[in-house]
C-alpha cells in the first residue's frame, strides 16, 4: 500500500484517534466496499491488531472471544447492505455477558434510506438488548458537525466499559472518499470519565473557576466543601437566582458578560468546572477546559470544550482537590466583585424605562427573609438576573424544558411544601394566562405573591437584540402574538383575582408602583394572596434591556462588536480561531 495512509474523510479521522486514545487496538474486520475508507486507514496503521473474518456473524462471535479473554474492548467493522444484520447474534451475547464490543458499521448518506437504492437499510434503531448506545456519525464537513462527531464517539467508547460495560454500535456515514494521503491524523478532543476509585487527573494551572446550572438548595456541607476548593485555588463561582448556592464565593456574573461593548475579560478561565443542569442565565464565559461533575456521568458539553467527566458527588468532587492547609487566595473574587459593584453603580435607575428590568433593580434586594422566588423564562428571568438578591433567598425557573407553560403551578406547588414561608413569582403575561387556571386552585395559600408584568404581548420577540425585532410591528401578528387576553384590561385580572379571593393592586408606572411595593412585599403573612399587575409596553422593555447591555465600554469590546456586525457570528469565531482563541 505504498503512498496510502489515512482518509481524508474527517469523521473517520476523529474515530481513528480517539480509538488510539482510549487505548482501543483490537479489529475484527470483513469486506466490502462502504467500509474501506476505515479498514484501509486501519490497515496501515501498526497500532491496530487486526484480524480478517469474511462471515459478519462469525466475527461478531470472534470479537466476544477476544473481548473475554484479553479484557480489552473489540472493534467490529463491516460495509452496508445485510452485512450488518449478521452482527445480532454476537452483539446479543456481548450485551448478556457485558463484553466491550464496538461495532462500527459504514452507511451511505442517510437521505438514500427507503428510496431503493443498492445496499441502503435503515440502521438507525437498534434492538433493546442488542447495543447499550446507538450513534449515527454523519460526515463532518463543519465546525457544527465537529463538535457533535466528536462528543458522540468519545461517549460511544466510554460506553464500553461503563457501568459494568457491553457493546456499543457507531453507524458511519462515509463519502467513499479515495484520498489516503493523510499522514499524521490531526488532533481530536478526547474526553475522559473518573470514577471516585480512579486516579484523579491534576487540576490544570492557571484560573479556575466554578459554574452552577439550575441546582437544589445546597447543603451546609456541600457548600463548604465548594468553598474550600475555592480558597485552595483562587477560584469563584459564575451563578445566576436558580443555581441554589450561597456561598462565600459566589459571583452573579450575568450583567458582566451581557456587555455588548465591553470584553469582559473576567471570564475568561483556564479551567471551568460546571456542575448543576441547564442554566437559567445566558451566561457567556470563555474557559479552555471544562470538567463536568455530576454523578449522572454522563457528557454534556455545554461549552464545546469538555474533557473530563466526574461521575460522583461534587461534595467528593471538591473535598478531594481543597488543600485545608493551604493559605485562602480571594484574588479572584474581589476582582469580580469590585468589577459587578462598579457595573451596579452604572444603573441608571432614574432614566430606566418603566419594565421588567427597573421592576427587578427596585424589587430584587427587597425580597423578605427566607422568601422563595420564581422567575419566569428569557425575559424575566434575564433581567432579574442583571441584579442579586439576599443570601436568605432561593430562586427558582422551569429551566429543564425552558417553556413558558407551568411555572405559576410549579410556584403553588413548592408553596404547599411550607405554608409558612413567602412564595413570590413574577410572570409575563403570555405565560401568566398559559397558567392562569391554577391562580384559581383551591389550594392556593395566603403566602403567594404573584408579580404579572403585562406588556399585552411576548416582549421577547420584540427586544432589540432578538431575531423578532427585525419585523418590527409586524412581529406582534403573531411571533409576538400580541393583542389576546383582553389586550392589556385593566379589568379582565383584577375580577378574576379578586373574585377568587386576592388581594390585588396594580401600577402603570414607576410611582404607582412604589406606592404599592412595600404592601406586596411586607414580610408578615397577609389574610389572602396577593396579585400585583403592572402594565408596560415592549419598546420600554427593549430599551432597558439596552442600558443595561451597554454600561461597561472597551476598547477590546467595541472592536469584538465592529467585528461581529462586519463578518458576523461565523466570521468572529473565524477570527477567534486564527488568533488561537
């Protein structure tokens, strides 16, 4: 095979060296001619043991065999047409008796399958106990596919050997191409999982910090187990109101990385540990490494730059890498600080338009001791988010499906937990009258305090920087859809509250508001619920939501945004990449 070497197809060139990463070198191969851009690439390579078998059943079994009696996982490969289906067999047992079997089969593009054309059955679904993970590698052909490609075989061979183990398929489309002029396989990201009985890996140099996504209250001792882990490295911890920590090391980070003209270069981080589920902030952060901690396992890489996975606790987690005896370290922190504090002090609270956004710099650090708070997705929780709220309160979004629908009902139900304790909730309208029949539960208790914002439409939609607010009124027909629910009544909540017993109040600007404010938030239980609606409209809403994008002014940072309005989203990561960002 002189002057062949490696295909040029780049899915096949990730899997090739992730396979050599993860230590994978055992093959059992059998002919055909959708699979050679794999075999021929396997072939020349000496890592590979490579073994022959014509029948695809038979090397099924082999691969068992192999796989028992080395302990090593086995690579199956085979082209398309029925040559699969004699996989079964042998795929079964390894899945009863938990043996690492891959098997990788070749397809042609997808889009062929059930239009009659030689040799193209539909591989995507797989018998329950067949293969413990199914994924389709589609060809890589952009940065998208990538990322994905890569995430997708990194866990397929960590699959093999996790929880016990067993056989894993990967079915990859290929181009046929004929160029085997690749000498050197080019680098793919390899993602690693730990185990608490594993060797922990170093922590990387440099910055550390900690990201929550949307996490239970934290316990006494997980918090200090975090905090510890901070002190030892200098680190802080990037949360928005659902991350549920309120330790000393926390930093609400969402105004600071929402300039639009600033280059926040606070986070930026050499290594980020994110812990929790999904985010309810759009928080933008910029690390070189991630590590995921979360006893779940499993690889979710959120920020496309994911290379270990921590299956365990994150008490463990931090209590593992804290050094008690190390001198605390605050750099970090009190730089955030004094950067967020400067930022705050930026908030013009007098020439903020009437909206959500001056609501919630009013309101935020008002919230009764020991109160909970319920925001509502993107654009109250956005602007709630520019602003902390006290120690003493936990807030709370839908951020798992991140819709609109259920989050008043979500709110009545935590509120039944602890009928003694204050349950604020600030809803949009859309999403208020989506969940309006639960206002009407009977069980709703004298400690829920619900803040309609009523703008007569989805203001999200109409926000400058939303892909909406390019058909200006347009978008309220119906991206908006503006005009249902009495459009804006002054009547329609207020009988329909009152009637089913609340208290209720409402406010059409900034004084009206004040007026009622300290009613809405005493601390002490009231005889009945309460509903406060304020009335405002989108342009005031958008506009807020401008001031509040544009307080911090760089130089780095209007270059980054010339750059993006010039080239683009694309373009800018383009740019990113040149420089080695």
């Amino acid at each position: 095979m002189d002057g062949k070497y490696y295909t040029s197809e780049r899915s096949l060139q990730i899997l090739i060296y992730l396979l050599k990463k993860h230590g994978i070198r055992k093959c059992v191969l059998s002919p055909g001619a959708t699979n050679i851009t794999f075999v021929g690439s396997l072939q020349q390579d000496p890592w590979f043991e490579c073994y022959s078998s014509v029948d695809e059943r038979s090397a099924a079994y082999i691969a068992c065999g192999l796989a028992a009696e080395s302990g090593e996982p086995v690579v199956l490969s085979c082209t398309g047409a029925t040559a699969s289906r004699n996989y079964l067999p042998g795929l079964t047992e390894a899945f009863y008796r938990k043996l690492p079997v891959l098997a990788v089969t070749s397809t042609q593009i997808i889009s062929r399958i059930g239009h009659y054309i030689p040799q193209v059955i539909d591989r995507r679904a797989m018998q329950n106990d067949v293969v413990l993970l199914s994924e389709y590698i589609p060809v890589t052909d952009n940065d998208t596919e990538e990322w994905s490609n890569t995430v997708k075989i990194n866990r397929a061979l960590l699959e093999l050997h996790h929880r016990g183990g067993g056989p894993v398929h990967l079915n990859v489309e290929t181009t046929y191409s004929r160029d085997f002029s690749v000498k050197e396989l080019p680098q793919a990201r390899v993602i690693r999982r730990i185990m608490p009985q594993d060797v922990f890996p170093e922590l990387p140099q440099g910055r550390v910090a900690v990201m929550i996504g949307s996490h239970r209250k934290f316990s006494d001792a997980e918090t200090q187990a975090l905090d510890a882990f901070c002190a030892t490295y200098d680190a802080v911890v990037f949360v928005d109101h659902t991350s549920g920590y309120k330790g000393k090391y926390r930093v609400p980070v969402d105004l600071l990385s929402s300039q639009e003209k600033d280059y926040c270069s606070l986070t930026d981080m050499d290594l980020l540990v994110h812990i929790g589920e999904v985010s309810g902030g759009y928080i933008g952060v910029r690390p070189r490494t991630v590590w995921r901690v979360n006893p779940d396992g499993e690889l979710r890489d959120t920020y496309h730059k994911l290379t270990c996975v921590f299956e365990m606790e994150e008490q463990a987690f931090f209590e593992h890498y804290a050094d008690a005896t190390a001198p605390a370290r605050h750099d970090y922190l009190n730089t955030c600080w004094k950067a967020l504090r400067e930022t705050w002090a930026k908030v013009p609270a007098d020439s903020l338009p009437f909206s959500n956004v001056w609501i919630a710099s009013q309101t935020s650090q008002r919230i009764p001791v020991g109160s909970v708070l319920f925001l509502g997705i993107l654009n109250t929780l956005r602007t709630w988010n520019y602003f902390d709220i006290p120690d003493t309160v936990y807030g709370y979004a839908n951020t798992g499906g991140f819709g609109i629908d259920g989050y008043l009902s979500s709110m009545i139900g935590a509120s039944l937990v602890h009928p003694d304790k204050l349950y604020f909730c600030v809803a949009g309208d859309l999403a208020f009258f989506y969940d309006m029949n639960v206002v009407g539960n009977r069980h709703v208790g004298r400690n829920v305090r619900i803040l309609l914002v009523n703008n007569g439409k989805g203001t999200e939609f109409r926000n400058y920087m939303h892909l909406g607010a390019a058909f200006g009124d347009d978008a309220d027909k119906f991206i908006a859809a503006a005009g249902h629910y009495g459009n804006k009544s002054h009547q329609l909540v207020r009988h329909y509250a009152e009637d089913l017993g609340y208290e209720y109040f409402s406010a059409n600007n900034k004084e009206e508001y004040l007026q009622h404010l300290d009613r809405f938030l005493t601390p002490e239980m009231t005889d009945c619920p309460m509903l406060f609606e304020v009335f405002t409209n989108n342009e005031d809403e958008s506009e807020a939501i401008r001031m509040m994008n544009n307080l911090n002014v760089s130089a780095k940072g209007v270059l980054k945004e010339a750059v993006k309005s010039v080239v683009g989203e694309k373009g800018k990561e383009a740019i990113k990449k040149m420089l080695g960002r």
